[in-house]
C-alpha cells in the first residue's frame, strides 16, 4: 500500500512540474503572438487553464500526501 502512494505522489510531481513548465514557455510566446485579439483570448484561456490545473495539481498532491501519512501511521 505504501507503494501505491509513492507511485501516486511521482507521478503528480511529475505532472506538476510539466505543467509548470508549460505556463514559463506560453508567457515566453505571448509577446509574439499578442498581435492580433484572437490570438491573445486565446493565450489567455490557456493560460488561464494551465493556472487552474496547476492548482488542482498541488491540491491533489497535498491531499495524497495527507492520506499517506494517515494510512502509514
């Protein structure tokens, strides 16, 4: 069972960090693609995305964490 959690606990890491990576490279884009409005909504709504999945992200990480404490204890 302590397996499962670690399992789990790499892999939102993991996700976690590409998502992170993700929001660093569209800022680096915005200023290029900003040109036109379309092509900002559009920007913007990722980024918007990428933000909130980030935070889902950490709160499942913390979550997972929290109940592996509490099963391993």
């Amino acid at each position: 069972m302590q397996s499962f959690f670690y399992i789990i606990e790499i892999i939102l890491s993991l996700v976690g960090i590409g998502v992170i990576l993700m929001q660093q490279h569209s800022e680096e884009g915005s200023s290029f693609l900003a040109s036109s409005t379309q092509t900002f909504k559009l920007q913007t709504t990722r980024d918007k995305v990428l933000f909130i999945l980030t935070l889902v992200i950490i709160f499942m990480f913390i979550g997972v964490l929290i109940l592996h404490k509490r099963v391993v204890s």
